[in-house]
C-alpha cells in the first residue's frame, strides 16, 4: 500500500485536491482521508461539494471544502493559501479537475478548444502556480498533475482532449526540473478508461460519446482503484504514472516506436473501433 510511505514522508498529512466530488478526484480525497490526511477540496459543483464534505467529516477527517473553477485562477489561489494558512502548509498538489471533449481538428468549434483547454491545461496550470510557492517552502513537497493516457495515445476524433492532456504531460515534465533543486516530486497520473463522472460535462459527437461510455463500463477498472494506484506510484517516486498494467505496453511502444505506433498501430484499432 502507498500510505505508510506518503504518511511517513508527510507527518501532516495535508493534501489539496480540485475536481474533488466525484471520480478519481472524490476516491483520492477518499483514500487519503482513511489514513487521517487534512483535506482541502476545491469543486465547481457545490452541492455535491457540500455533501462530500459532510461526509468525510462525519467520519472524523479534518475537511475544508472550497467552491470555485479552476478556470479562475484567483479563486484557486486563495483557496489554496486558505487551506495552507489554516494547517500551516501543504504536504500535496493533486490537480484532478479535468473534463472531456471529442471531434476532429476542422469539426471541433473553436469554443469548445477554449473550454477544454481553459480547464484541463490552464486548470492545472493555475493550481501548480497556486501550490508551489507552498511546497517549496517545505522543501518535501509532492505535487500531481492528472493527465490521461489519450496525451500519448492520440486516438483520431479526440483531438483537443488529446492536446491538452499532452500538455499536461509536458508542463509536469519541465516542472521535475525547475523543482528538483527545493525538494518538490512532480508525478503527472497516465489512465486508461476506468468508470468516472467525466461524460457528464462531455462535449462531441454522441457517438463518440456512447463508445466511451461503453470502453469506461468495460475496463474492469473502477475510480477507486486507480486513485489507490496514483497514490501508489507517487509515494515511488515516479514521474509518469501509467495506469492501469495493460497501459504501460501501450506507453512503451509510444516511446520507443513512435513513427510504428502512428502509422501502422493507431489505424488498425481505429480500423477495429
């Protein structure tokens, strides 16, 4: 299990998470809260906010629940320095709040590239620059950036979602470096389809829609578990967390043969689909 790790890695126990009431975002603040973590949860959604935090609460967990977007980058900073302030720091960053969108480059309107990266790249991007300042002055500090395995697996027809988890990857990726020196980890989370609240806010065609409707009923792989898995690899020190198993094959091949993949790998699954 990851938390004898993270729970002696971190004694205070003081995490912020965004896109925490439901999916991977809710499992995460979840499983942290069964080891006694502080939790600071920040959420668009506030009724479902509020009754996570009643919730989590109830069963003993000290839990500050922040509505806001994560589109706004001011609401996120001072959501973040309010929890920082009140538990006197941040142990980690889960920047989780992400949503979906689908259609090829000429179909996809130019509102809904908007809307997706305004959320899913700029969203992060805000909640990085909101919770640095915090974990480098503990010089500990563990920072995690969800992305998904569409930022290497550029499946056709689902292109801004693609580019802007790519994005993600590469902002993590140049975050290692610029954090090494004060003692902050960057892991930026890889999965494949598991079953999540992420169509509900979904944006393109509905039969993209409904195919991953049925590839998220069909994975085996639940939110709860992943979120076990992210935590796991982070709490390992890694930087990309490929979840889940059957994944890594696919990221490998990404990596090593990458003109293979795109031209011979991707037409035949689209081929399939």
């Amino acid at each position: 299990m990851p938390f004898k790790k993270l729970n002696a890695r971190f004694p205070r126990k003081r995490a912020f998470i965004t896109g925490a009431s439901s999916g991977l975002g809710l499992e995460l603040a979840r499983a942290l809260a069964q080891q006694g973590w502080s939790l600071g949860l920040f959420d668009r959604d506030l009724e479902r906010l509020a009754v996570v935090e009643g919730d989590l609460s109830l069963s003993g967990v000290a839990v500050l629940a922040y509505p806001g977007d994560v589109t706004h980058a001011d609401e996120l900073t001072v959501a973040v320095n309010s929890f920082a302030g009140t538990n006197d720091g941040l142990d980690v960053m889960i920047n989780n709040a992400g949503v979906a969108a689908s259609g090829s480059l000429m179909e996809v309107p130019l509102e809904d590239w908007r809307w997706a990266i305004d959320i899913n790249l700029m969203g992060v991007i805000h909640g990085c620059r909101a919770a640095i300042p915090h974990l480098q002055r503990n010089g500990s500090g563990l920072l995690i950036n969800v992305a998904s395995a569409a930022a290497f697996g550029s499946a056709p027809g689902m292109i801004p979602y693609n580019a802007t988890k790519a994005a993600v990857v590469s902002v993590s990726e140049s975050l290692v470096g610029e954090l090494r020196e004060n003692g902050t980890q960057v892991s930026v989370a890889m999965p494949m389809f598991f079953r999540s609240n992420l169509l509900e806010s979904f944006r393109g065609p509905i039969q993209t829609q409904q195919r991953a409707r049925e590839l998220m009923d069909a994975s085996g792989y639940s939110a709860a578990q992943a979120a076990i898995d992210v935590l796991r690899g982070a709490s390992r020190g890694k930087t990309h967390i490929v979840l889940p198993t059957k994944a890594k094959w696919v990221w490998a091949i990404k990596r090593w043969m990458p003109s293979l993949f795109v031209n011979k790998l991707l037409p035949l699954a689209a081929k399939r689909e």
